[in-house]
C-alpha cells in the first residue's frame, strides 16, 4: 500500500512554527510527525490522508526530560531509547522507563516518542497505560498562544481518541512531585517480545511510615476499550502491606471486574489469567521500589 498524495511537507524549527503551519491548513488536514512508528503505517493504509505532514523532529524545545521541585516533565519528542536510559528518573517513575525499554524493537524504540504514543493512544500501547497510572498531564498549546493541562483521566478517551483539538499540539508529559515512599513498575506480555502487549499492567502505590499502602493507582492496556484504570485492584490494596496476599487478591478483584476479549492474539480467559500473573509480579515491583528496595 502507499500513501495517498501527500501536497506538504513541513519542518518547522519551533513549537511557534510548527503551530503557524497547523494553522495554514483546515483542520484535520494537517497531521504532526513524531517518531512515524504509528503515522507512517497509518499513511500507508490511507487510514490517515493528510494534505502536509510537520515533521517536528527538529524542535529541540519538545524534546528531553526536566526536572523541577520533584516534578518531571517529559518533552513531546523524547524518544523511548531516552526515557528507558534516564537513571535520574526517581522510583516514584519507575514505571517509565521499564515501559519505554521493552516498547517494540530496538528501531522503534530509537524513533518512537512518549507524545507519539500518547497522542495516538492506540489501544494495545504501553505510555497510554503508564502515563495514566502514574497520574501524568498532557500540556497542549494552540496557535492562539493559549496552553492547557489535561490530566490523563481526562486526555485518554476511547482507542485512538484522545481530549486533543485538531489545533493543538502536544508540549509534554507532566508527572507532579511524588509523594515520599511511592514505587511504580510496568509490565508486558506479548507473543512475542518486540510485539505490542496483550495486556500490559502499571502500578504505582504509596506508602507510610509503616510500610502501609496509602494510595494506589493501577492502569492496564491492551483490552478492547483502551487504556483503563482498574479501581477495584487499587481500593484492594488501600491499608495493605504489599504482601503476596494482598497483591493476589488484588489481581484476582481486577481479573474479575475488567471486560477482557478474545481475538487473534489471545482468549478472554487467558487475558484474564495474564492479568492475574503479571499484576502480581508488577505489583510486588512497585511495592518493592516504594520501600527504597
Ligand atoms: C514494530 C512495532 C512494534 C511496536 N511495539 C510497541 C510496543 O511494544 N508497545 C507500544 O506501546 N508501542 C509499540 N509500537 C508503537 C510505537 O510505540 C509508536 O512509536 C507510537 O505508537 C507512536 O509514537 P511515534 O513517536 O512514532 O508517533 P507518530 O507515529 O509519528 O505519531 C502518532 C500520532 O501522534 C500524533 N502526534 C505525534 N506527536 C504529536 C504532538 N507533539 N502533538 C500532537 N500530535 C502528535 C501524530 O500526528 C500521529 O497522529 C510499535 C510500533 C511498531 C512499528
């Protein structure tokens, strides 16, 4: 398959540029370009038919990580290879660099963006997922100058539906100070391991003093309504310890509540089953990491 025609093509040098070429088009006939990870395959397909494509990896202001008053801040543009080498992101984020190391291959990882990816929200994606449990924000800007926050509760809608306008474009992931004593861990399983997850679980939790569970926050991807919270794994956990128990009936509450389907990658049961087998090993993970383990 090729792309339908394709009029324009844009490299803008700035976030300012980039918006002004946005705003030259009707909208929806302007697409941004990340990594292409996504896009290109979307092109190709004729899913996607954009009149000019604006490329931003030249705006050096979308990429790299920042850190403020505890805060994290995750430029549009990073790349996954950057995420997963970033030793300085604290345990609290943890879960942001297992995702970003084992998302496809090491081609995709080199090219693939965490704003690609949110911004794309593919169903089966590990950021969606781990930016939601992680609490993360989306900051979008608009031609007008106008910028807003969108928190990811908020932001991810439905698969490949996101609370971005057409005019907008994707600044960063925001992540706020973590609390003291918080953890998190990510996990996969595919069929095979460069693959999109079959299910992909991420778990943030914090504790007190002593040792309790204070909040929880999990997310999982890969079923058919998108990325998801799983409410009834994070009111389990409240008041425990981490235990192997505890995480189990944890896994077991959110295997039971969450619609999981069957199609050409795995049964519903068996979903149901993985959620159980990897819930348990991230959340022992992110337990682990909140204690300082
Ligand atoms: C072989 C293969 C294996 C993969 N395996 C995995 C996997 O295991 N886990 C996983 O999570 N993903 C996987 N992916 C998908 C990959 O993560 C993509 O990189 C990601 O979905 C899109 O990111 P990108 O930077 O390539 O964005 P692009 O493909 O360039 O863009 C995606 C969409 O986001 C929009 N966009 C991009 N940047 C912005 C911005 N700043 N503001 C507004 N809109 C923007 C684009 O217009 C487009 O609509 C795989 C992909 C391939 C090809």
């Amino acid at each position: 398959m090729y792309p339908a025609r394709i009029e324009h093509y844009e490299r803008p040098q700035s976030v300012a540029e980039a918006l002004a070429a946005l705003g030259r088009f009707e909208p929806g006939d302007a697409i941004f370009l990340a990594g292409g990870m996504s896009a290109m395959q979307a092109m190709k397909s004729r899913m996607l038919q954009p009149r000019c494509v604006i490329d931003l990896q030249d705006v050096a202001e979308l990429q790299g990580v920042t850190r403020e008053h505890g805060a994290l801040r995750l430029g549009a543009m990073t790349r996954y290879a950057a995420i997963a080498a970033d030793a300085a992101i604290p345990s609290a984020y943890q879960a942001l660099r297992d995702a970003a190391a084992h998302v496809g291959d090491r081609q995709v990882r080199n090219r693939g963006t965490i704003g690609g990816s949110v911004s794309w929200n593919y169903v089966a994606s590990c950021m969606p997922a781990t930016v939601l449990g992680l609490r993360g924000a989306m900051l979008l800007a608009a031609a007008d100058g106008s910028t807003r926050r969108v928190v990811a509760d908020d932001f991810f809608l439905g698969p490949l539906e996101t609370a971005r306008r057409d005019d907008e474009i994707l600044l960063a992931v925001e992540f706020p100070a973590p609390p003291a004593h918080c953890g998190s861990a990510y996990a996969k399983w595919g069929l095979i391991k460069d693959a999109l997850p079959v299910v992909g679980i991420c778990v943030m939790v914090g504790l007190d003093d002593d040792d309790k569970c204070v909040s929880a926050r999990i997310a999982l991807s890969g079923l058919a309504d998108g990325c998801q919270r799983a409410s009834a794994g994070e009111a389990s956990l409240l008041d425990s310890e981490g235990d192997e128990q505890a995480i189990a009936v944890a896994m077991d509450a959110i295997a039971e509540s969450v619609e999981t389907q069957s199609d050409q990658s795995a049964d519903a049961d068996y979903r149901r089953q993985l959620i159980r087998s990897v819930g348990r090993e991230v959340a022992a993970r992110a337990f682990a990491r909140a204690r300082g383990q």
